[in-house]
C-alpha cells in the first residue's frame, strides 16, 4: 500500500464530509447533520480552492509506484478534482440549468435520505427543515451573480421554476415531502416535533418556497432567453459536460449517431415483437392499443404497490442464480404521495444510508395510468433489485475501494445507470419478457434512453429546436405530450445527464459480449457481474480495463491446465 496516497484518499474523504451533508448522512457522519445542502457561493469558492491544492498533492506521486487497484482510484481522485476545478472555471454554479429541478425533486428526495429513528434523528431533522429558508437564500445570491455575468435561463423553462415550488408550498402540511420523514408512528410517539415540525413548514418552509417563486419571477424572468442550445452559447461547455456524463471520452457526434443506430435497431426488434403478439401491422398498431387500451392499468396505487411487490419478491426469489454479491440490507416499496406523483417519474429508487440505519426504498407512483403493467418488470429490474437497489448495497458492503469512490455512485453516473439499464434487459435472462407484450414494454423502455441520446445532442450540439426534439421522441415513443414536453425540457434544464444511461448499458452488454466471446464455455454470467461490482464506481474505460485483465486471468488458468 503507498502511504502517501493512501493518506491523500483519506484526507479527501474527510474533505467531502466537511463540506456535503447529504453524503455525512448517508455515512452516520453528524458534523452537518444540521444542514441539508451546503450551496452558498463561499462553500463552491471553498470547494474549488481545497480541490486545486489536493490536485497539487496528487501530482507528488508516482502513479507507476501504485498497485493496479490503487492506480485506478488515483485515475478517478484525479478526474473528480479536475472536474471540480472545471466545473467552477465554467461557471456552472452561476448558470441557470438546474434550477428547474431543485424545488420540486432534489430537495424533498435528499431531506430523507437519512434514517429518522429516534427523538435525536428528529431533532435533527427539524434543524434540517430550519435551514432551507437560509439555503434559498444562497440560491438567490448565486442567481443574482449569475444574471450580472450574463447568464439566462431557457424560457421555456421558467414556468417550471415558477410553479413547482408554488404547488409544494399548497400542499397540505402532513401530506408533503417535508413532513414525510415524520409521519405515522414517529409523530404518534413525538407528538410535540411532529407539531414543531408543523410550524417550521407552515412558518419557514413554505414561506421561502413562496419567496423563491416570486424571486425567480421577478429576477429570472427579465434575464431569460429563447436559445435553449448550448451549440449556441457554449460548446466546450458541453462537450465537457457529455464527457463528464458518459464516463468516457466520446464526442457529441458520436454519441448522435450511437442514438441514431440503436434508435433503428430497437424499432426494428419492436416490430417483430408486435408481429409475434399478433398485430400484423406492426409496431405502430400494438403502440395505438396500448395506448388506448385500459386493461394494463392497476385500480388505484395499493393496487399497483401490492402487483409490483408481488413481482419484486419473486425477482429476488431468483438474484442467487444470477448473482454471487447480495448485499446484507433488503428494501420496501412505498407510494409517491398523490400529489407530488404528478410532476414525478412513475418510480425511482432511494438508496439505503451506508451505515445500515434503514433500508432501501423502491417508490412507485400513486397514479396508476403512469405505470401500466408492461413496465412493472423494467422498472422493478432497474431500481430495485438487481438495479439501483442491490448496486449499490453491493458498493456500500466493498471494503477494497476508498470511501469517496465507493458512497458517490452519481458521481460516476453512466456507471450506476448504465447498470440498472443492463438489468432491465437481464429479465430476458431470467424469463421475465416471454409474454410479448412485456417485451413490447422492455423495448419501449430501452427506445426511450436510445432517443435521449438523439434528443440532448440534437438541442445542445445540432441546435435542434424544441419542438423538433419534441416531434422526434413522439415519433418512436408512445409516451403522452405531457411526458414527451416535461422530459424535453429536462435535456434543455440538464444538459447531457440523459446520455449516461445508454451509454453505460451499451458499454457493459459490449463487455458481455466480449467475454462470452473470448471465454465461451468458461463464461459465468454470476462471476461477470461480481466483476462489474467488485471494482466499484468507475468510468467506462477503467471498466472495460478491469474487465479485460479479468478475461487474461481466466485464459491464463486454462492454459496452466490444458
């Protein structure tokens, strides 16, 4: 073990705990455990300085005196401090792109991400809630330094912007995300939090949110522009950006025409399905019937919980085949409250803290005509288990990679979506899809990644239009205007995020490819995904090294035995 490095690692690790509460709470680290966010201009301004100085200490070491796994995690600290510094020297702190999904998203998710057990998680968690009227306030002033350098936001997003933290701030009280952490049996047994958690939403919580709505109106509204491309404004900007999101070193043009041939290759594969589930029409008939048809919905969303639930269990019946890592943790399957089911997707995954505190959480829509049956599997694959929800437990139990690399999977975001994208597919491996109709949905699934890749380079490195974006996804998706609009804006809002799924599956069912391939009879489907886990977080090269050093490892020890 180099000392040194070792002690770098570390000392980075420390750093981030210092400066982010969300990963702290994922840990059981307190020293922030009073803050959701730290995202004033001082904490960006102190993260880029510390991350230049770590960057000056790294380049002391030789990387030829690092073994191969130390190599690897010397590679990833180097991309995340040089990330760090670009994304600053960018500016990106100052832009517009994320705003519309702060409110209405990130923040309700991320205030419980932590376990809320006892009277002292509680009190914590009312600081928590305390502490946002101050974060929006840090919002504001990097909006206002924003807009003074010359930045604006697309106007087709401000609506969003406007709105979203205005219908959080309408929401009953103790129907809300806020309140959430606290409901059922912890507000029967703190009655006086749940009542000063009560007041802190009424008082300050919903305030600010109203307060940012009217900021936003006033101050975003006289500094928004028309241009939704970045090809437009700035190109290295999102070239480093598609880079950063994709884990690898591809271009936009490459990443087009990626789109474009798995586009042409999925449709083609859909068409043949719907041939085989009897519409000889094609693809475009079986679309219309599920479209119109209402024998795939569930009655209401116990309904949908209790179907999904019942699939779930018998996935996890079958992980042991498939998989030689299981982790020690498991997870449940709650509703979206209606009213946040609306402007949220139909399920998304929230991991359990690394310190075992609670489980894993599989959410599901409470809206049952946004979830039809052919895509419970996906969905159930991708963000439960073998998805999100197993990865990462998985990465949280490894004990051969440092502490930042192994609890920041969406640091790494091609690789951990990439892989719950892999595992929609895996059903196929399991017999999950033999109904067509299931496989019909599968395809539809995948089409819809593909398309992001055609879509967000389209807008930010072609200058498509949003109404071209649009006409595109509604020509080989079978999702409503609603979805297809909200989902546009999302690449406008995030550019290049949408890459990371299609890229990193494509790059791990290549590698499987390649390893059945090059081992044929030695192939093990289990031993293959250990390797995809046991390396950790990474980007897709340094994934594809690990792999091709595990396939010389096994055609050595066959060759020692021929």
């Amino acid at each position: 073990m180099h000392t040194i490095f070792s002690h770098l690692c570390s000392d980075y690790w420390q750093h981030l705990l210092d400066t982010d509460p969300t990963i702290g709470r994922s840990v059981g680290d307190r020293r922030l455990v009073h803050l959701l966010f730290k995202e004033s201009l001082n904490d960006i301004q102190l993260r880029y300085d510390v991350a230049r100085r770590f960057q000056s200490k790294l380049a002391t070491i030789e990387q030829s005196e690092l073994t191969s796994e130390e190599s690897r995690s010397y590679q990833l600290l180097h991309r995340e401090l040089s990330n760090t510094v670009r994304e600053f020297e960018f500016e990106r702190h100052l832009r517009h792109e994320f705003f519309p999904f702060t409110p209405d998203f990130r923040m309700v998710l991320y205030l419980n991400d932590g376990a809320v057990l006892s009277k002292r998680d509680v009190e914590d968690y009312l600081q928590r809630l305390s502490s946002i009227p101050l974060l929006f306030q840090d919002y504001q002033d990097r909006v206002k330094q924003g807009c003074a350098k010359g930045y604006r936001i697309p106007a087709v997003l401000l609506d969003t912007v406007i709105n979203s933290p205005l219908e959080q701030s309408r929401q009953p009280i103790r129907k809300s995300g806020f309140f959430k952490p606290l409901e059922g049996r912890l507000s029967d047994k703190y009655p006086d939090q749940a009542t000063k958690a009560e007041k802190i939403i009424s008082e300050q919580v919903y305030p600010a949110l109203a307060n940012w709505s009217q900021f936003v109106k006033e101050r975003l509204g006289q500094h928004r522009t028309d241009q939704i491309s970045l090809a437009k404004t700035d190109p290295d900007y999102y070239r480093y950006l598609v880079e950063k999101e994709t884990l690898c070193s591809t271009s936009a043009e490459d990443t087009h025409q990626l789109g474009l041939s798995e586009v042409a290759r999925i449709g083609a594969e859909m068409e043949k399905v719907a041939k085989k589930a009897g519409f000889s029409t094609g693809a475009s008939e079986l679309k219309k019937h599920l479209a119109t048809s209402q024998t795939y919905f569930s009655e209401s969303a116990q309904a949908l919980n209790n179907t999904v639930a019942i699939l779930s269990k018998k996935i996890d019946g079958m992980i042991p085949e498939f998989f030689s890592l299981i982790p020690r943790t498991t997870y449940s399957i709650e509703s979206i409250d209606p009213e946040t089911s609306a402007s949220m997707p139909p399920a998304f995954a929230q991991p359990n803290p690394a310190n075992g505190s609670r489980s894993g959480i599989h959410w599901l829509t409470s809206l049952p005509e946004k979830c039809p049956s052919y895509m419970h599997t996906p969905l159930a694959l991708h963000e439960a288990w073998p998805g999100h929800l197993l990865h990462i437990a998985v990465l949280q139990e490894l004990d051969n990679i440092p502490e930042f690399q192994k609890h920041r999977p969406l640091e790494y975001n091609a690789y951990a979506e990439g892989w719950a994208l892999y595992c929609e597919r895996l059903g196929h491996d399991m017999g999950l899809y033999d109904d067509p109709i299931d496989h019909f949905g599968q395809l539809m699934m995948e089409m819809w990644r593909a398309t992001r890749l055609v879509v967000d380079t389209g807008i930010h490195y072609y200058g498509w239009s949003r109404e071209q974006a649009n006409t595109y996804m509604h020509k080989y998706l079978s999702l409503s205007e609603a979805t297809i609009a909200a989902e546009v804006d999302r690449y406008i809002g995030m550019p290049a995020q949408a890459l990371s799924y299609k890229m990193g599956d494509t790059c791990i069912q290549s590698l499987r490819d390649k390893c059945e391939t090059e081992l044929s009879e030695k192939f093990s489907l289990r031993e293959f995904h250990r390797q995809l886990m046991i390396c950790g977080p990474v980007t897709l090269n340094l994934l594809e090294q690990h792999i091709a050093s595990w396939i010389k490892e096994i055609q050595a020890k066959n060759s020692k035995t021929a």
